[in-house]
C-alpha cells in the first residue's frame, strides 16, 4: 500500500513537472529523475530516436554509482541500431521488457557498460511512442534492495514514457512554430524592403501626371515598376511580371530593376534596351526563370509616348471614356533565348487621354467562383470612365472581382494621364 | 496508354510521341510539374508532339515549365511542338508572343 502510494506521489509529481517545465531539456532529466527514485534504480537513462540516421542516441543518463563522467560517455560515445542491445530490441518490437539476467540475455549488447565501467545486472526498458510513431525508449537499470524490477514498475515506466511523449512532441511543435515566425519576421522585413524599389512617382510638368500601385500576391512578389528620368526631360517608365511568386520571383524582380537602372541611359531606342536587358536576364538566369515588360518613353511636352513590349500585356490607352487600340508590337519575354531584338511603336497623348501598363494579376483576378475578370472585364470597368487616374477605379474592381478569395497572383497598374486644358 | 503523372490539379501522358497535359498548370504545381516532365521525358528520341487540348488553365509559372521542357528536350537535341490549345491557354501563347517558340 505504502508502495502505491509512493508510485502515485511520483506520478503527480511527474505530471506537475510537465505542466511546468517548458525546456524539454530539464524536463526529461525531471522524469529521469523521479522514475529513478520511485523504481530505487541505479541508473535510468532516455534514448530518443533519430529517423534521418536511423539510431537510438543517448539524451539524458543519471547514474547513482559512476556519477556524471558514466553519464558523459554515453551521451558522447553510444548509439544504438533498431534491434541492438536491449534498447534497440524494444524500439523495434514497440513492446516493454524487464530483462533479469542481463549478461546471460542474448539480446543485451554490453557496448554502454564497456564504455562506463558500469555492470548491468537488470534493467527494465519501455519504449516512448507518440500513437505508431516511435520517438525513444526510456530504462531503468539495477533495481537496489531486490532482485528486479516488477510489472509495478513496468507499468509506472509505461506512464512516464507516455508523459516524455507528450514532453517531446510538445517540444517539436514548438520548434517548427518558432522556425515558423522566424520566417514569418523574414519575410515582413523583405516585404518591407520590397517597397523600397517603388519609386517616388516624379511631376513630369507639362500638365501630365503619374499614378501607379503595384500589390503583391505573398509578401513579396514579381511585380515591378519604375520610372526614371532622362536628361532630355522624358521618362523612362515600365511595368514587369517575372514569372511566379513570392521569394524566388523577388530576387529576379532585384536584379531585373538594377539591371534596366544601368542600362537606361546606354540606349537610344527602347527596342536595344530591352534587347541589352535581355541578354543580361539570359546569361543570368540561364533560361529558367523570365520576365515579361512593357517599358516606354513619354515626352511630357508632347505626349509621345514610345513603348516597347516583351511578351506583356499591351498598354491600355483611353480617350475620354472610351478604349482606343494602341499599335500592336513584338518580342518575346525577358531572359528566355539570347540575340532577340524588340520594336518600338509611338502614341500621342491628348490632353485627357491616360495610358495604363498592366500585369496579369489584373486580367487574371480570378473569383469565387473561378472566373476571370479577363480583357473584357477590365474594358468593361474603365468603360465611360473619364476621371483620372482611372487606375483606382480599375484597382478597386480588382479587389471587388476576387472579394473573399487570397489573390493568386502579383498586381501592378501605372498610369500616365495628361490633364484637360 | 501510355506513362502518366499528375496531381489532383493537372494531369500529363505520354502515349509514344505524344504528351497530353490537362488539367491546371500554375504555380502552385508548377515545380513538381518539372520535375515529373524530366522524369517522363527522360528516354525517348525525335520530335515530341504535345496535345494541350485539355490544358484549361497556364499561368506564366506553367508557361514556365513548359519552356523548360523545352530546354530539357533541346538538351538531348529533341525539339517539341505544341498543337491543340484551349482559348485561354492560346491567349497566354499570344501575348507572350512565346507560341512561336513552340510552332504556333
């Protein structure tokens, strides 16, 4: 009676130590500690299973007659295959075993007490399992003032493996989520990084005016614009699409916003930039990620603008409120096959008129029920719409159009507009 | 019937000289997707004849790996053409204008 009792205090304890403690740590070395007292071992030590190397290595060890330095050794020295020595035969047969001979057992290795000096005379091992999954085993050795251990002690061991179970998949859950909002702070900080390459949207004089937005589908995305003064007083303006999302597509999207940076003054036509451009996406990235652009050239004094496409969707071009068709061009996206060159094609401006680059998270906005907004959507939107920019009207049926549904993709607008005189 | 893989959201087979795709082919798939087309396409010799017919759905991540299927062919001096494409999946092949690369 006196026994159950004691069994049942350790239990407790066992119990509270495992609401307590969060270090998996210290809290195995707890368990370690009251399964020694309560079974008067020897010695008690947990291995836990490692599936990558496949082996039983020691996480804790106490031993009451060699001290630390036994306990050193182990944690330094010993790992065990699935089926060898004792530990290794209950891991794999998933089952408890008292072994009372140990040195006449076939199935105990002697490796440990080699190693330690210890003698093992019995020893009880349980294994530690979370449902089918095999997480360690946990042992006691040499019960003092007796022959062995009993199916008493067996059944309090049982206990406290199951405890360490919960101990260590607790443990892991917490890891991951730690990595989890590691990565989470990781991808805040590009995100906000990110909006560094925005640029601060210039006054191009001359009655004409800039609007752009660009929302990314993750944190971060593929999407691009810029805009870029030149010393003749025009702008250099694009939008770009690198193919994919999220942190892949950000790093191109960097490199492919430095790269038109350098080589925006090298060029006298828009067709030899994008095809310099080109090349370097080539020769970067080998043909396995590419980009698709729509870069132009807009002389505020005049409203020229000249623009060029590489595989993008083409500028949509309003007069009033109504959608007039801007002159086809051809090339092929960034960063696919070397040697390409690129046309050029030339619009005018009236006063009034706006013209809106655009990716395809706009015409691909998809809804709840699957569709796409598509070409005839956005004509459908920006129709009759003679406020400028008209680009917040188009941006705000993106978001009506995928209402309760994540975006699936990155989403730019910019916009030029020449106001009415 | 030929060699098939797949996901849920698209599905591929090839039947001799013939590769069908159908399905989805976007971001969310379109690693494995390249992965699966290296291993389908691993043997095999001469011109490959891909039937997307039943491709409802390419954003430029799927456009993505079919372009490096293209390279992956062109490695082992294999040349591919595409025929029979969806109205939307045609749409991506003509403002990319990357159709041409394909023979459309």
């Amino acid at each position: 009676m006196a026994g159950q009792v004691e069994r049942l205090r350790h239990l407790i304890s066992a119990n509270q130590s495992l609401a307590e403690i969060e270090s998996l740590p210290v809290l195995l070395d707890r368990l370690l500690e009251l399964a020694q007292e309560v079974t008067a071992a020897e010695a008690a030590s947990v291995l836990l299973w490692e599936p990558e190397r496949e082996l039983l290595s020691f996480a804790h060890a106490r031993n009451s007659v060699l001290g630390e330095s036994a306990s050193d050794l182990l944690l330094r020295r010993i790992t065990l295959r699935l089926g060898e020595g004792v530990a290794g035969w209950v891991a794999k047969e998933r089952a408890s075993l008292i072994v009372r001979e140990a040195h006449s057992d076939r199935r105990f290795s002697g490796t440990a007490d080699r190693s330690t000096g210890f003698v093992t005379r019995c020893l009880l091992c349980v294994p530690v399992l979370y449902g089918e999954e095999l997480l360690g085993v946990l042992q006691v050795l040499n019960a003092t003032g007796r022959d062995c251990f009993d199916a008493a002690d067996q059944e309090l061991l049982e206990s406290f493996a199951n405890l360490a179970a919960v101990a260590i998949v607790r443990s892991k859950l917490l890891e991951e989520r730690l990595a989890q909002q590691r990565l989470h702070t990781q991808l805040e900080t590009a995100a906000r990084i990110q909006t560094h390459f925005w640029p601060r949207l210039p006054d191009p004089g001359h009655g004409s005016r800039l609007w752009a937005v660009s929302q990314p589908a993750a944190f971060v995305g593929g999407d691009l614009y810029d805009c870029i003064p030149l010393p003749d007083g025009s702008l250099l303006l694009y939008v770009a699409d690198v193919a994919g999302k999220g942190l892949p597509a950000s790093l191109v999207m960097a490199a492919l916003w430095s790269r038109i940076r350098a080589e925006s003054q090298a060029h006298a036509s828009l067709g030899g930039l994008l095809g310099a451009v080109n090349e370097a996406l080539v020769e970067l990235l080998d043909g396995d990620m590419f980009a698709t652009a729509v870069i132009g050239r807009y002389h505020p004094a005049t409203g020229r603008l000249a623009f060029a496409s590489a595989g993008h969707l083409p500028p949509l071009w309003l007069r009033g409120g109504n959608l007039l068709h801007s002159p086809a061009t051809r090339g092929l996206p960034l960063g696919i096959v070397a040697g390409l060159s690129y046309e050029a094609q030339e619009i005018a401006l009236e006063p009034g008129d706006a013209v809106l680059f655009i990716t395809d998270g706009v015409t691909e906005a998809r809804s709840r029920d699957g569709g796409f907004l598509d070409d005839a959507g956005v004509e459908r939107v920006l129709r009759g719409v003679s406020t400028r920019p008209c680009g917040p009207v188009l941006a705000a049926a993106v978001a009506d159009w995928q209402a309760g549904v994540p975006a699936a993709d990155d989403m730019t607008i910019f916009e030029i507009w020449r106001e009415t005189d | 019937m030929g060699k098939t893989a797949g996901s849920g959201k698209y599905g591929m087979e090839l039947d001799g000289d013939v590769l069908r795709i159908t399905g989805e082919l976007d971001y969310t798939v379109s690693q494995e997707a390249r992965v699966a087309l290296r291993e389908l396409l691993d043997s095999g010799s001469g011109p490959l004849a891909v039937d997307l017919g039943g491709l409802a759905y390419m954003d430029s991540s799927g456009l993505g790996v079919l372009l490096d299927m293209r390279k992956f062919l062109g490695a082992k001096g294999r040349t591919m053409s595409i025929s029979k494409v969806t109205p939307h999946v045609s749409k991506v092949f003509e403002v990319t204008q990357v159709g041409k690369l394909f023979g459309l």
